[in-house]
C-alpha cells in the first residue's frame, strides 16, 4: 500500500494526516497546506477518509423539484448570467403560486422536497409568499419546502420593513421546512464589493442562518468559488461557517458552487481547473469536521466530476432536479434532470450504495 | 495480496494476469492512482506532459461494418454517405498546418467501392503536396483492403507505406476478445487479425498505437485479456508508442442501452492500464470522451499525454459527446496540474520551440 506515514512524511503532510485519523480539527494554516500539495490523490484519499468514516460507502441523493419563481432581481450580481433588472426587460418572468402548482404537478414523480429560490424582486410582498408556501404545503402536505435564501429572506425584511428572524417566523407558519444555501458565495468583504455589492453581507447571510437555526429550523450552505477569490478567502469562509455551526448545528449539507463562466459580466483570469474543483471539495471536507454532508452538485459540477467528486470528500449526488435554470443560463451543459434510476446506477458505477434520501437526510430507502 | 502486488509494482517488476485482476477489482481508488501515478513518473520523470496538433479526417463515412457501437457510419446505399475529394482534403490539410498541426490522423469506413489504388493516390496527392505525417487506416480497414483487393494485409501494408504512409492508429481494436467482437462488430475482423496487422505494421518499420475501447458487453476480465494481448505482442515488436483506451459512448447508437461507465471506473481502467503495460511507454489521456476535468485528474492515474487537439473530430461527437479544447487550454490545464505541456510528434519526439 502506499498511502503509509512514510507516504505522507514525504509529501509533508504527516501531522495533517495524524490530525485527520484523530478526528481532530484543522487551522486554516493546515487547510492552505492541504490546498497547496502538488499530490491531489494524496489529499483526495484524506478527505475520502473522513468522509467514508462519517457514511461508510453511502452516496445520497433526493427526488426532488427545482422551481425558480422570478429572474427578476435588484441586485446584479456581476457573476450573474440569470437576473434580469425588472419585469419589462426582455427574458424577464415571474411565475404565480399556480404556474408554481402546475409545474409540480408536471413532475415525473412526487417530490419529496420543493427547491424554490429566484431573486430579489422588487414589489412582491411577503404576503406572496405566505400564500405560495400554504398552497404548496395543502397540495403535498409530506414534501419538504426548502425555499428561499438567507439573501432574499434578507430582502423581505427590508421590503417588509421588519427584521429577517419576523419574517423566518412568518414563512415557517406558512409551510416553510428548510433555507437552502445559496447567496453565501464568498464571506470576505473585499470579494463581495466587487462581485455582489447590492447583496447583504457575509455576517447578514450568516445571522440569517444563525436565526433559522434558533427557530429550529435547519438549512444548507454554499460557496461559490473560482471567480476572484484567493484559496485564503475560501478558507476564512469555510472557518466561518464552521463556527456558526458550532453554535447550533443547523447546517445538514455544505453545497461548494464552482463559478461558470459564461454568459457572466464577471470575467476572470484564471477559471477552474478540474483539479482545483476537487481539491477545494476535499478541503471542504476536512475543514467542516461539524457538517455533516458534502453535496456534489451535477447541474454545476458536470455529472463526471461531480461522480469523481464523490471520492473526494463528497457524499451526496443532490438530485434528480427538473428543470434547473440559475446554472444553466451560466453555460451548464449537464441535462436539466436525471432518473432515480439513472442516479442509483451512477452512484453504483463509482463504487458506492445508493441511498435514497428526504431533506434531512433520513433514508427513505424503504418506501421507495 | 494487494500488499505484495503494491510492493512488486513499486519495484518495477511485472504483473500477471491475476494481479492485474486483484488490482482491478480490489484497489483503493486513490491508492491505485498514485501506483500508476508512480510508475508514469518512472518512465517520464521529466514531469512533462505530451500533446499533438492534428486533425481527425474521415475521407468516407461508408461503411458495411454496421458495428452496434457507431453513431457515425452510413450503409453504402443510405443518404448521407460521403467521399472526401482532394481538394477537400488539401483544404483540410492546409488548416492543420496553418494552426500549427504536424500531422492528420485519416480513418474513413469499409467502403466496398474503393480500390487500393484510391488509397494509394490519396496518399501519394497527400505526400506530394503538403508536409505533414500521415497516421492513417486502423487495422479493420488494411484488413478490409486485403479482402476487397484480394492480397495479404502485409502486402497492404507494404503498398500504402511505399505511397507515403507513416504510421497506423490503434482504432477498431475496441476489445480484443473475439466473443466480444462477434456481438458488438460482427463484420469487423476479429482480434487475432487485428493484431496480425500490427505485428506485419511493426516488421515493416511502422509505429502504430493500440486502443481500447470498453464499457458495452465485455467483463472487467475481458478488459484485462485485451491489455495482455497488446503486452505480449509489444514484448516481440516494441512497435506500439502508446495505449490509448476510452470508455464507449452509448447515445445513438444501436448499444443505447448500456450504462455510461463513470469517470471513476475510467480512471481505474486508466491506472491499470498503465500498471499493466509496463513495454508501452506511453498512454494517453481521453478529453474527447472523459472532458477536460477528468482528463486533467487522469494525469494522476496514468496518463502522460494528452492526445491530440483534435482541430476535427466526427466519430464520438456522432455519439452525443462533443467537447472542445483548444492548444491554449490544454496548456493552461496542464500546467495547473503541475506539468509542462510539450508538443510531440506521432512518434513522441517533442518538437521544441512551437
């Protein structure tokens, strides 16, 4: 065998590796190191490490519905090939809480979660999401809704003009389960100002999150990475939420984004490699020792990436989706839904069992 | 077991069959990686990583193969079948160069029409005109030639050499198990005939490559047969400067059934390639098939080189899979993973200053 001490002596990364078989946490200093190994098996079998010790040779994924109510958004993000500025603007739309049902209902099977994010509009009032959320929820009362970001559950509170926890309250009694994780992009400040200024801070997105969890709720987290960020700043932002985590345990599944290129206003230097995709997906791993899932997202990844993915730290393969717009308006060229089928033979191709999964990530194998 | 094979491989010993079976099935992914990553760096310890500028050029797309794994060809009597002419040909050529290309990669069909003479004036038109090596006419087609022209595939050999052929690709060698062959491609000629005409190839003092392509109806063990095949004819020829396997792309294809392998059963089929074919100094990485990520992490399981840049490519992209990549782009994701990217021939002479 070759991954042996001597293995990682050589490579200097011993004392990491002893840290990692301990089960003990990493600084940021060990997590750069990891990021700077010239050898991205020897990191890959580290983060596989943790990751097999948490799930053993489980893969998830999720039937669910990916529904995006508007692409109208005020706050233009420069790395944005989706928002459109207001309603008039040509590509613009807006779906009402029935084009919403009708599209769930045209779903290949019931989902078990609802995925409903789109942008910051500016008129629709909190009250139009109170009676999607209901109309949803009396339709299938067992679907998980995971609906919103921290970013426009900020967004509503400022338009509602009351405070973002008010708001988290009144959507959980319309039907609200869950936040999903977008809108984190990078914490550090100095990358915000350039790629989403109009968006709310770092530690608004994470007080946000800080609430949800308060009210019991729990919620996923991204980082959208590889656009002008340095592998310091992802690090700070992966610290980050690691420390909220500490508090109250609310994440259940880490989403890391890679920036798509196309059709973006934001234009960089140096796009992503494969390699740096997975290694930032193996530092993942290994420096959120208190999340428990890694999603290897297909829309964003590309589906063999993201199947490599899964022997780099990530354990869950997301979803069968339907329809997905953010990422494909950004040059995704993965298919806009897979088959359960399709998803189980996958996970088994790469070497892992299937797991069916719900939101939370309670198997639901047998009722499948 | 797996202990003692790690050990051996390390040590720069030879693997059997068994082995290379254990290792297979039994490896750690990662680990399995680093082995082969291991045994690249032994046979290039420059830390380079090699590429060619050509072009795929398919002067017919007639075929009477009918093989269930094509999306590409066209029966002899079916719309859409096509003859490259000369000028199309030069044309093509001329862009090649132009861009920095040293060479064009030429397959076509089985087409029944065509004499060897054609093949010969193609060639010669070629050499006459433009200075550019020719790789050209997998074994299922010198075979082919030798039915239609009735002479030894040796002799076919000998006369497309004379009018300027250079060397020949590994294609149609998909698996080299005949019960395989008989299922998938029928018509195509079977593995002994395939490795007939390399070995002819190499007494004749042309280098040739050696594919595989895998992921349709043979088994894990049918995989391996097919690398000790190759293995054994290297060991009395040393005529093969590269192995080059790729896993089948089922969309379109009459086998649109069977299941995409997975970049992870890629990569272990990469590794164990290189493990096992300790005579072969070279195996390619598939971007065409794999996309630039997993090629990219395939230098890490094997791969040294990167192919070709493939100006033109008909056959996989028939087949629902079209990637593009361009010479910078492969520089840049080489270079990112810690190697320099160097332009070689088809022989691997890296050609400086390009």
């Amino acid at each position: 065998m070759i991954f042996k001490t001597e293995y990682f002596e050589s490579i200097g990364l011993a004392d990491i590796r002893e840290k990692v078989a301990r089960g003990e946490r990493l600084t940021a200093e060990e997590g750069l190191r990891l990021f700077e190994c010239p050898e991205p098996l020897a990191v890959g079998a580290l983060a596989n490490f943790s990751r097999s010790r948490m799930h053993g040779q489980r893969a998830y994924y999720v039937v669910n519905r990916h529904v995006n109510y508007t692409n109208v958004c005020v706050n233009a993000c420069t790395f944005c090939a989706y928002q459109r500025e207001e309603e008039e603007q040509s590509g613009a739309f807006r779906l009402t809480t029935e084009d919403v049902l009708q599209k769930l209902a045209s779903s290949p099977a019931v989902p078990r979660e609802v995925h409903i994010v789109g942008g910051c509009h500016p008129k629709l009032p909190l009250s139009y999401f109170e009676e999607m959320l209901s109309a949803i929820r009396a339709e299938y009362p067992e679907t998980v809704l995971k609906c919103f970001t921290a970013v426009e559950i900020g967004h509503f509170a400022q338009l509602e003009g009351i405070d973002s926890g008010e708001v988290l309250k009144r959507l959980q009694r319309a039907g609200l389960d869950m936040l999903p994780g977008g809108g984190a992009e990078i914490f550090a400040p100095r990358v915000r100002e350039q790629v989403c200024p109009r968006k709310l801070t770092g530690d608004q997105w994470l007080d946000v999150h800080r609430k949800a969890h308060a009210l019991g709720m729990k919620t996923n987290c991204t980082m959208l990475f590889g656009h002008i960020e340095t592998r310091e700043e992802r690090l700070d932002h992966l610290i980050r939420l690691r420390e909220l985590q500490d508090e109250h345990h609310g994440f259940v599944c880490f989403i890391p984004l890679p920036f798509l290129t196309e059709n973006s206003a934001l234009r960089i230097d140096h796009p992503l490699t494969g390699l740096e995709k997975l290694r930032t997906i193996a530092v993942s791993r290994l420096m959120l020792d208190n999340v428990p899932h890694i999603k290897a997202y297909w829309v964003m990844l590309g589906v063999k990436e993201a199947q490599a993915a899964l022997k780099f730290g990530a354990d869950d393969f997301d979803g069968t989706v339907v329809e997905e717009k953010i990422g494909h308006e950004a040059g995704a060229s993965t298919s806009q839904g897979m088959t359960r089928e399709g998803i189980r033979e996958m996970i088994e191709g790469c070497g892992f069992s299937p797991v069916e999964r719900d939101s939370y990530f309670n198997s639901v194998e047998e009722q499948c | 077991m797996l202990n003692r094979i790690f050990e051996k491989v390390i040590a720069g010993e030879r693997i059997g069959f068994d082995e290379a079976d254990l290792l297979y099935c039994e490896a750690d992914f990662h680990e399995l990686g680093t082995l082969a990553h291991a045994v690249r760096m032994r046979k290039h310890p420059e830390k380079a990583v090699t590429y060619v500028v050509d072009r795929n050029i398919n002067y017919s797309n007639v075929c009477t193969c009918g093989c269930k794994f094509c999306a590409f060809y066209k029966a002899p009597d079916a719309e859409g079948g096509y003859v490259l002419d000369f000028d199309e040909l030069d044309r093509k050529i001329e862009e090649t160069l132009a861009l920095g290309g040293t060479q064009i990669l030429m397959q076509g069909g089985h087409h029944p029409d065509l004499p060897l003479s054609w093949y010969e004036d193609m060639l010669r038109h070629i050499k006459a005109n433009h200075a550019v090596h020719v790789h050209a006419f997998s074994p299922p087609e010198i075979v082919y030639f030798s039915e239609l022209n009735d002479m030894t595939p040796r002799e076919v050999i000998r006369r497309l050499h004379e009018a300027g052929l250079d060397s020949i690709p590994g294609g149609g060698a998909e698996i080299l198990v005949d019960s395989v062959r008989s299922e998938i491609a029928p018509r195509k000629c079977p593995a002994g005939e395939w490795l007939g005409v390399m070995e002819d190839a190499h007494h004749l003092g042309l280098k040739t490559t050696a594919t595989m392509m895998f992921g349709h109806v043979e088994t894990a063990r049918q995989r391996l047969e097919h690398l000790f095949a190759v293995r054994e004819l290297q060991d009395r020829t040393g005529g093969f400067t590269a192995f080059i396997p790729w896993t089948f792309q089922p969309d379109h294809t009459a086998l649109s059934h069977c299941r995409k392998l997975t970049s992870i059963e890629y990569l272990r089929m990469l590794a164990v390639s290189r493990i096992v074919l300790d005579n072969v100094d070279n195996v390619q990485v598939s971007w065409v098939t794999m996309g630039p990520d997993i090629s990219q992490l395939a230098l890490f399981f094997g791969g040294n080189d990167f192919g070709s840049t493939m100006i033109e490519e008909n056959v996989v992209k028939a087949a629902g899979v079209s990637f593009r990549l361009s010479r910078d782009e492969i520089h840049r994701l080489v270079r990112d993973a810690g190697f320099e990217p160097r332009q070689r021939s088809m022989d691997y002479t890296v050609l400086e200053d390009r």
